[in-house]
C-alpha cells in the first residue's frame, strides 16, 4: 500500500464532550458510507484501513472497541507487555530507538467489534492501559543523550515520540484518528505534533464553550514553538468544532442551544460544522454493548437518526480536509 495517512487528533481539555464517541464512530462509520462517497476521498470503493489509537489512560475508546471482558483480560494476561499505546512509548523511551519498533507488535488488528458476530477488517486499534497516567511524567523526567542524533533540536524531541513511532505505520493507513485526554499535557501535544488536523468537540453550554478559544490559542502557541524548533514542521490545522449531544425542535437545536452555538459560530467562522450529532440512547444503548450505533441503525428509530448525524459529519470532515477549510 502506498497511502499516506491523514493523521486527526480529536482532543478537549473537557472530559464527556464526546472525543470517544467521535473517535470511534467516525473510524466505524467510514465503514458504512457509500462506495460513491469513498471513491471521491479514497479513489477506491471499498472502506479505508483506519487505525485507532487510544491516548486517554482511561481506556473508554479500547472497551469501546473490544468490550470490557476482552480488554480486561488483555490486560490481566500481561499482553500489554508488547501491546499498546502505553508500551510503545516505554520502548522509545527506554529501549529501541523508533527506527527499531516493530509496529506490527503493538497493534490489535480485526478486532473492533461490528455487532455480536462480526468485527471491522479494515480498523486496527492501538488500545490504552491505565498506566498510561504515568507516561506523561516520565515523558516530562526523560532525557536521553543520544537523542539528538535521532531527533531535531535538544528540547523538542519530547513531542516528537509519536510522530516517530507513527512514520513507522502512516503508509499503510488512508486515515488515523487519535483519541485525546482531556488535557494538553505531554501525550496530546504529541499527538498534536504528529497530527495533520485536530477536531474539537463540544457540547452547547456557556461553559462547555468558554474553553474553545483557549483551546485553539494553546495550539497555535505549540504550532509556533514547534515550528521555530524545527523549519520541516507542518503547523497541524483545527478542521472544526463538532457540536454533540444537540436536542433538536423543528430540525434544528433548541432555542438555548442555538443561542451558544450561533456565538460560537461567529467567534470561530467557518470552523464550525454544519453537521452536528443529535443526543439520543441509540448510542448509550450500543455502547452497551461495545458496538457502535450502526449496529442498531436497522432497528431503532433513533440509532438510524444518529447514525445518519455521524455519516454527515464524516462527509463534512471529509470535504473540509479537501477544502479550504481544512487545507
Ligand atoms: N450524542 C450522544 N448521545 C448519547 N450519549 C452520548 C452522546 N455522545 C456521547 N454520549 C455518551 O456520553 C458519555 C461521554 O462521552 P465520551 O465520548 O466518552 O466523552 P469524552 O471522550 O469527551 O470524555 C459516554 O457515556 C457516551 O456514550
Ligand atoms: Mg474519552
């Protein structure tokens, strides 16, 4: 394969805005999109090879995608030894240099789960481990002396860890999507580094939007810093604001939504997606049950409804990247 992958970090420094949510059905909605709508983005008709890496120690995007049972038991049985997000950053930090990893060992592949019976070919997850809380510490303690025959710079090899172990990968992928923490510490300015685009998700109340403009002021500031440590960098761009949990009146957000969502509108013009996903329990249901909503779409009202939101917003996303906005 020849692809280069377009890398999306989903990130808020608010936890419960929806970043796993959209992380995770973003990569199993791409699988249910029409061929007419792939061969525009993909130039191919089938459904691209996406991979998922879940960042947040509290591991809510792995059991989304394998179940509770089966990541607890990844876990339990010491797999993590040579699996995962968490590893692979220990063995750049202690062991191998990056050019050594071997990254088929950290990655689960045809395991995100499609219903009971089927899982996605064509997603790979790099899962988490609630040990994960601690790389960011030893991220921030690390120094390492022959660093900067690998890496550019003395100071700035601490944000480029992830964008080296995924050069390792980026070719066999059309797209993939980064689950943040809900913070900006080490971890998520590494993805942000090793990111063509991030995506900010967020709820519509007063307070839930007061930290948007914070959030895209942080990431420039990083762009900036990166960019002066290093003249290849390419400054990773905001895609846009995806709005989630709207309850909708007449088609469109009730009355108190839309009076949050129109200032947010004009404080970040055309960033905000036209697209937004509607509350609903079709996918409290599916997650239930470690699916996403599509699994339900043929029999419930509202996981259908939902899962048409998803399938706008992944057009929208997809149409930013190829437009101006995203380019
Ligand atoms: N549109 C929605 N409708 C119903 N439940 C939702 C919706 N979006 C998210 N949720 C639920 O809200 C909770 C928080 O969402 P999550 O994606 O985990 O947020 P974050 O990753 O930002 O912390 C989860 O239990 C999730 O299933
Ligand atoms: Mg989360």
């Amino acid at each position: 394969m020849t692809n280069k992958a377009r890398v999306i970090s989903i990130i808020n420094w608010k936890g419960g805005v929806g970043k796993t949510t959209f992380t995770h059905h973003i990569a199993t909605g791409l699988q249910h999109l029409e061929p007419g709508i792939l061969e525009k983005h993909f130039n191919k008709r089938t459904p691209p090879k996406v991979l998922v890496i879940d960042m947040d120690a509290q591991c809510n995007l792995s059991v989304s995608c394998l179940m509770e049972d089966k990541f607890e038991q990844f876990i339990r049985e010491g797999k993590e030894q040579n699996k995962g997000i968490k590893c692979l950053f220990k063995q750049f930090l202690y062991n191998n240099p990056a050019e050594a990893i071997k990254p088929a060992d950290y990655i689960l592949k045809h395991q995100v789960r499609k219903n009971n019976q089927q899982v996605y070919e064509n997603i790979d997850l790099i899962p988490s481990h609630p040990d994960l809380i601690y790389t960011d510490m030893e991220i921030a303690a690390y120094t390492r002396t022959d660093f900067d025959k690998h890496l550019v710079g003395s100071d700035i090899y601490k944000f480029q860890m992830l964008n080296k172990i995924i050069n390792n990968f980026r070719n066999n992928y059309d797209l993939i999507l980064i689950d943040c923490p809900p913070n900006l510490n080490f971890l998520t300015q590494n993805a942000l580094y090793a990111s063509d685009y991030y995506l900010i998700p967020t709820i519509l109340d007063t307070l839930s939007s007061y930290g948007l403009m914070s959030i895209k002021n942080k990431v420039t500031e990083l762009n900036n810093t990166f960019y002066s440590k290093d003249s290849n960098y390419i400054k990773t761009k905001l895609l846009g604001i995806i709005t989630n949990s709207i309850i909708e009146t007449k088609g469109q957000p009730k009355n108190t939504q839309m009076l949050v969502l129109n200032k947010i509108q004009s404080a970040f013009p055309n960033l905000v997606f036209d697209s937004y996903l509607t509350q609903g329990d079709g996918i409290s249901k599916a997650s239930a049950h470690a699916y996403p909503v599509f699994a339900f779409e043929k029999s419930s009202k509202n996981a259908a409804k939902q899962s048409e939101h998803i399938r706008k917003i992944i057009t929208e996303s997809l149409d930013r990247m190829k437009g101006a906005n995203g380019t």
